[in-house]
C-alpha cells in the first residue's frame, strides 16, 4: 500500500519544512506500518511574494491579519503541481493534514484527511486566527468547505472539532472518524523504565513541567500562579519551562525557563526526557488549545497533567485518569489546581496509581502506533468499498 502526501502548506503539517513535528511523525508511523511513502511538493510563485507584501500592508494600513496560507490563488497554482505528481503516481490515497493541501487537488484518487479543528472554530479563538480582513475570512472559510467536499474520510481529535465539522459545514457523520494524536517523541519510554521514574520522584520537592511556546496562551502566567501557591503553603516545588521566552524578566529562583529544546538532537532529547521523567505534574493551563500533544507526550512518562477545559483539550486528558481538567476562567481555579498537586504529592499509592494510568491511557489510546493502525484500518476497509 502507498500513500502520497502533499506538502504545500508553509505550516506544521509541512514534512519538508518541519522536520520534528507533527507530519514526520505522522508519516514515520505510516512508513512503520508497511505503507510506502511519497511527498508531493510545488515551488513557491511570484504571487506568494506579492500576497506577503499585501499582507504586511493589510496589517499596517488596517491593523487586519491575512492569511498567506490560507491564499486561494496560491493555493490553486500549488495544486496544479502537485496535482500532476499525484496522477503520474502509483499511490492508493491522498493523506493529508487539513484541509489547505487538498482543497483544490484535482484527482480520482481517494483523498483521507486529519485534523484536530475546523476554520470556524479557531476563527477568534487564537490570536493567529482573530482579527483577519474580510477576505481573508472567506478564503479560509471557502478553502475548509471544499477540503471537507474533497475527504472521502476526516479524521477528527475532539469532540469539539467532530460537532463542528458536522454543525456549521454540514460534513456527514458517516465521512467522520473520531481519532486522537499522538505523542510527539522519537523514543519513547518503555514500562519497566516509567515504573522506575514513578518510584524514584524526588519526595521532598515538588517538580512541576509546562512545554509550550506562547508565554499567554499557554498560560505559563496561571503555571506560575500554582507553583508560588504551592510554595505559599510551605512546599518545596519547582517549575520548569519549556519552548517559551518570558515577556520581561522573572525573579524567581523556583522557576527555570529552557526556551528550545529540539528532541531531534540527541543530547536535547536526553534532557527532555531527564525532565519529563522527574516531573510529577504536567501543567496546562492553555487559554486556547486543539488538542494537547504535550499531553500525551506527559502521559508516555507517567506524568499526569493539570490541564484547562477548553477547546479539544478533555479528549487529551480524562479527568481523574490522566490528570485532571480544570475551568481556569473560575474563581478559586489556581487554590483548586495547587489542591490536586498538593493530595497526590502527600498520598504516594494513589499518585502511582494516576501515574500507572496516564501511562496506561498513553499506550491504548494517545501513542501514533496505536493511532495510525486504527486509521489505516478505516482506510483500506474504505477502499475495498470503491469500485
């Protein structure tokens, strides 16, 4: 079986541009289950210089956001290109992540597309998605339509994205397949060694995680709320951060900022790993979030997550199994957060168990292996399906 990917979107979902995120793992995992690959690519047009150059003067003269990626006309002449790989090429599907690098691909292949939100629910949700001119807003809008047209099957991470997709662009429930992600990390701790992190976690300090880029989005301020709440009632805790840069200066010897950590460089990861693995909480007081990779990268290391109840966020983590949801616009939510913390770190049985669980819930639902098995499931029962 063979599968062609296409890589135009100047995005995450890019495995060309992007080599440690999401589509390499994706595609790795595929390659892992027997599935030839192959990357289709287009060069950048005069037009994505001229639209660039559109988009810093819709910004300055209207203070208004445009989407490059998000172009119709680019994507269109992208199309073409790798339209033409796509049907001089022997694969069986089309795989994509979203909707930008199929929706206007011209091909009887059957096309299989996942994603972890629609356009109408980010729009005004992140920051990157607010405030877009009016054009900008159709073409984003129009592009997620016509790529929902094109899926023969969507894979969806959240409930939230799956009522959407069905609510407001009217997708057949039979085209939606629930489908979590994974845990974005090369390797990945086995039982024996995450029972040996479990047990080993310093009983005399509190050592607390956060992994994000976005200082507010993330809410790495609520983060720092806990730990000095904690701290507050007479506990020894630290907190490490992980991917961000503070927006001015932190005086605070208990927290430890490490802007970038690449875990495609084998000393970086050594350290990921080493801090992951002497964490006993995961925080992730996200303001906006699809989903949570960190979440389940946590629950690899027996780490459990104290995370907010937004967005596609309690389909990564289930209350009580692998952390806990907490609803951070509610008063009392930092003494509620710091309460959890403080019950597990003074009951040692029942931290282990969480801990055993949120690994357990890592390796039955939020591992790609896993993932991926059940997606090429759907996949080649779908095309026996095609005449």
């Amino acid at each position: 079986m063979k599968l062609i990917y296409p890589a135009i979107a100047n995005d995450h979902t890019n495995p060309i541009t992007n080599k440690e995120l999401i589509s390499n793992y994706l595609l790795d995992n595929f390659a892992k289950c027997g599935v030839e690959i192959e990357i289709a690519t287009a060069p950048k047009s005069i037009t994505t210089y001229i639209l660039f150059i559109y988009k810093k003067i819709c910004k300055y003269l209207s203070h208004k956001n445009y989407l490059l990626e998000r172009s119709i006309s680019i994507l269109k002449k992208s199309s073409k290109y790798v339209s033409k790989q796509i049907a001089q090429s022997d694969a069986d599907f089309v795989f994509a992540f979203g909707t930008i690098p199929v929706a206007f691909l011209e091909t009887d292949k059957p096309i299989y597309i996942i994603t972890d939100a629609t356009f109408h629910i980010m729009h005004n949700y992140y920051s990157y998605y607010s405030n877009l001119c009016e054009q900008s807003y159709k073409n984003a809008d129009l592009i997620e339509k016509y790529g929902f047209v094109q899926a023969k099957k969507i894979f969806l991470s959240s409930k939230w994205a799956i009522d959407d997709a069905i609510n407001y662009y009217n997708v057949p429930e039979s085209k939606i397949v629930h489908s979590y992600l994974g845990a974005n990390i090369p390797q990945p701790p086995k039982f024996e060694e995450v029972e040996q992190f479990i047990n080993t976690r310093n009983d005399g300090i509190l050592n607390l995680i956060l992994i994000g880029k976005d200082w507010y989005r993330k809410g790495i301020d609520r983060a720092i709320a806990i730990n000095n709440e904690i701290l507050n009632r007479g506990y020894k805790s630290n907190l490490i951060i992980i991917g961000s840069k503070a927006p001015k200066y932190i005086a605070n010897n208990n927290v430890k900022i490490i802007e970038n950590l690449n875990k495609s460089i084998p000393q970086e990861s050594e350290k990921f790993n080493e801090l992951l693995s002497k964490s006993h909480f995961m925080l992730f007081p996200t303001r906006a979030d699809t989903f949570g990779h960190v979440v389940c990268e946590a629950s690899a290391y027996g780490v459990p997550t104290i995370a907010s109840q937004t967005g596609g966020v309690g389909d990564a983590v289930k209350d009580g199994v692998n952390g806990f949801l907490i609803d951070f616009n509610a008063s009392g939510s930092i003494q509620k957060s710091a309460d959890i913390i403080e019950y597990y770190f003074n009951n040692r049985n029942e931290y282990y168990q969480l801990c055993l669980s949120s690994f357990k819930r890592y390796q039955e639902e939020l591992n790609w292996d896993v993932i991926i098995s059940k997606i090429l499931k759907v996949i080649k029962e779908d095309l026996q399906t095609i005449p």
